[in-house]
C-alpha cells in the first residue's frame, strides 16, 4: 500500500492522541514529493528528519499558491478539479489543484456531520454571488454536494433573487420537516437583510455566514456583523465556518464567534513579525494551520490571518495582516 493510500485510510480516525503522529509522517512525505515544498525547505537549509514536533515543521507561505502549482509526485497526475481562491480581477488568485476532487467532499460532509449531524437532517440554501460569478470556489462545490447528498427537492443557491429565496425558506420550513441552513457571504446576507427585515421567513433557521465584504460593503468586525443580522434571523447566534481554497478542511463555530478545529485540523499560531516563531502555547498570533486532508498538495500553510486561541481548543479570528488581500471565508478585518 502506497503512503497516500494508507494516508487516506487513517484520515477519518485521526484524534488528538495520533495527530501528531500523522502530521510528522505526512510532513516528511510531502518534505520529499512536494517540489514547491521541497525546494522552500532547502532554501531554509532545514533537514526535515530533524523534525520531531509540530513546532519544527516549516510552513509554507500561503502565497505559493497562487505563484506555484503546489502539488505533490507523481507530477504527471492531471487535476480532476481546480479550486480558485475569490479575489477582484487586479488580484492574482490562489490555485488548489484536485487529484481527487471525492476526497475534498467526503471530507467537508464528514466535519459538518460531526458539528451538525447527517446531512439528511438539513435543507440547505446560499447566498454565494461573488462566488458563484467567479466560478470554480471551494465553498460552492461543498454546498452542492451538502444539497445533493441531504436529498433536497429544492434549488440551493440563490444568486440576487431574494424574493424566490424566501419562498424556499418559507417552503423548506413548512415542508420539509428539516431544519434549514441558510449559508451566505456577510454583504449578501446583510443585503438580504436590509431589504426583508421583519420578514417571517428570516426566522427559524440556521444561519451560516462564511465571512467577506469583496469590497461591496464596508468591513466590520464580526460582532458588529452578527448583531445586525441578528435583528432580522432573531435572536440565536449566526454561525460561521472558516476555511479557505487552500484547505479542504473547515473549522465551525456555531454563534458565539469562537471554532472548533475538526480532528484533521490544528491551529498553531507564530509571532506576526516572525514567520519562524511557531509556539504550541501562543495565546494570540497569526495563524499557521496544519490540513492532514491535503495529502495531495500542502498540509502545513502558514497563513495571513490573526487569531486568539482558548484553553478548550477554540480559536476566534481576530483579522488580517496588514497590506495582506482581503479574502476568504470569515476573514474580516
């Protein structure tokens, strides 16, 4: 059995007691059959056999992805699917290539059960028009999936037309039997919002925003945000997911801002002035995270965002690096 096929077998057991473990073996794999990886290490002049904690791993700057094709041997591989990152036509964007474009859905249908429970329990619509005009999103292809395998009879996405999404609220509560998960960009639901306030069907569901502005509203912090969508969804907290083209994995929280990383998932934070600075221990930072899902490109991706950890595990996102693009799922400055 190859490395990446008894990788993929152990993924969905992976606890706090093994992760390490994993990590470190899938960091000398990808150290070796990584060319972009590989070659970024050596310029370090870092041996990765000297690595024996999570901490001694190198990340590599998220911005490869979008000057390199970050993927892993053989080279001859073609990509079954290529995610984009969400960015303005000045801005270049981040390129996620898919060997198994399978291994990315069963992986987000997989984190959101253990956070929400069977997909066939929900009705899922979005509010994802920046995404969806650019094409090729990570977030599209995941709600899709979500929608197809719940077994809906109804549309899921959304592109302006409010009023037809109201009525699939209104139907989906009233028909269904499910609970319903309404999943949106923060300036289309606040665009929503504005327009339907008091509205009857805005009540009773799940509210999922997955972050960014795409320069159409001005930004804010997230508990500006969550407030005033909370006066037209009532009082319940708004749920976000954060995640990103660059990872096939998802972090939740489900209303009071702070995530829970899946068990594939694990945030350590550095010292925003000093990309080499990784510690187990940092209360607040910026974020290198670790996707043992991205067994095909790079699991160990030293990011932009900023975040504080907590003592049970969850993280809040606190906003960007300066000069850094303003982009992503839940990244708000």
């Amino acid at each position: 059995m190859s490395f990446r096929d008894e990788h993929l077998r152990v993924l969905p057991s992976v606890s706090p007691t093994n992760f390490e473990e994993i990590a470190l073996a899938l960091f000398r794999y990808q150290a070796q059959n990584c060319p972009p990886y590989h070659d970024y290490i050596a310029a370090l002049g870092r041996n990765p056999s000297e690595a024996k904690t999570l901490t001694d791993i190198p990340f590599l700057p998220i911005e490869f992805f979008k000057t390199h094709e970050v993927r892993t041997a053989p080279a001859d591989w073609v990509p079954q699917e290529i995610f984009l990152s969400s960015g303005t036509t000045q801005q270049q964007r981040s390129r996620h290539l898919l060997r198994d474009p399978a291994l990315y859905r069963r992986n987000a249908a997989r984190i959101f059960e253990q956070t929400y429970g069977p997909l066939t329990n929900w009705i899922f619509l979005a509010l994802l028009p920046s995404y969806l005009e650019q094409g090729q999103s990570s977030l599209v292809a995941m709600v899709e999936h979500f929608a197809t395998v719940s077994g809906q009879t109804q549309p899921a996405f959304f592109l302006h037309d409010h009023e037809a999404l109201l009525q699939a609220l209104a139907a989906a509560k009233r028909d269904s039997g499910r609970q319903v998960m309404l999943l949106g960009v923060s300036y289309a639901l606040l665009d929503l919002v504005t327009a339907y306030a008091g509205a009857p069907e805005l009540l009773g569901l799940t509210v999922l925003e997955t972050g960014g502005m795409k320069g159409r509203r001005r930004e804010m912090i997230r508990e500006e945000l969550h407030a005033e969508l909370q006066t037209a969804f009532g009082p319940q907290g708004i749920h976000s997911e954060y995640g990103m083209t660059e990872l096939l994995s998802q972090a939740y929280s489900t209303g009071n801002g702070r995530f829970f990383c899946p068990p594939v998932l694990r945030l350590l934070l550095r010292e925003p002035s000093d990309p080499f600075s990784v510690d187990a221990t940092r209360p607040a930072g910026a974020i290198n995270v670790i996707d043992l899902a991205n067994i095909d490109s790079c699991a160990f991706i030293e990011t932009k965002d900023l975040a504080r950890q907590y003592s049970d595990g969850s993280f809040e996102v606190l906003g960007r690096l300066d000069n850094s693009d303003v982009r992503g799922c839940n990244q708000m400055v």
